[in-house]
C-alpha cells in the first residue's frame, strides 16, 4: 500500500495528529537526563544498575535504559515516558522477561518533582514513584505492589550522577 514510505499510523488511516505536548526536556524531566548509578533494593535484594536517560522522538518521550554495569545481572530495561497535551504521562516499561510484562501501559501526572504512575497488570496494581531531590540532584523511584492500605515495597532505587570515566 505505502511501499516504501514510512508513515504514522494517524496519517496512514485519515486522521489527523494529535496535538503534542511541550518536549518532556522543558519539565521536571529535563533534569533527569544523563548518565546515572543506581543503588537501592529489589524484592528487599541489594541492586547496582546504572542508567542512561535520553530525549526521543525531539523531546516527545524520555528513554531510561537501565542495566547492570558489571553484566553481573542479566536484567536490562528501556523505559518510555512520554505526555499528552493534557498533561497526562503515559509509561511504556520494557524489559528482558518478555512481552507479557510489557502488555500493560502505565498512567500517571506530575506532580511538582514528582512523577505517579500506575500500572494495571491482571496479578494486580504496580505504583511507581518518580521522585526529584532538586538539592542532591538525584532521584529515587519506588516502587510498590499490592493493596494500598498495606502496600509491599519491590523496588527502592536511588540514581545519582555517574562520575566521568
């Protein structure tokens, strides 16, 4: 049909495109691109991963890749925030245990230096929260699961600036 040419979906089928929101850079996330260490927990387990964080698509998501710097885990993943005209963040968290964990968007707003996702899996709700320490320059995000009047912790990560190499 389109040989050759390489078209959005909202053009291909007669639409026109939505309005875009201001490139995440000019946000709170704008202080979020670089290159991270991480530390923190997972599953109550001590975790070292570091992080790059990049705009995409001229600002309209930001991808954190997260890995294990050492390779000592296999564990990596590619993170896409991005946000509508409204102002809502949508989430797409892809990662190495496959496409049934990543069949499910998350969904959230910013809220000052902090960013509230939720993701609606069928085994039940992850809640993510992307926090700013303008201060220390670094961020934490948490991660919790479970009932929220008796929420368990997954993930408790801290990024710091990765020093020059």
């Amino acid at each position: 049909m389109f040989k050759g040419i390489a078209l959005p979906l909202c053009l291909m089928v007669g639409l026109t495109q939505p309005a875009m929101a201001a490139p995440l850079t000019e946000g709170i996330l704008g202080n979020f691109i670089g290159s991270w260490a991480i530390s923190g927990k997972i599953r109550g387990n001590d975790t070292v991963n570091s992080a790059e964080v990049r705009p995409q698509f001229d600002g309209a998501f930001i991808e954190i890749h997260i890995k294990d710097p050492a390779g000592r885990s296999p564990y990596e993943a590619r993170v896409f925030l991005g946000e509508a005209a409204d102002g809502a963040i949508v989430a797409h968290w892809l990662d190495g245990t496959g496409g049934g964990s990543s069949r499910t968007l998350g969904h959230g707003r910013v809220v000052g230096d902090t960013i509230e996702l939720r993701f609606s899996y069928p085994e039940g709700e992850l809640r993510d929260r992307l926090e700013y320490d303008r201060a220390r320059d670094r961020w934490r995000l948490h991660i919790e699961m479970g009932p929220e009047d008796q929420p368990k912790v997954f993930a408790d990560w801290f990024f710091g600036r990765a020093k020059p190499q």
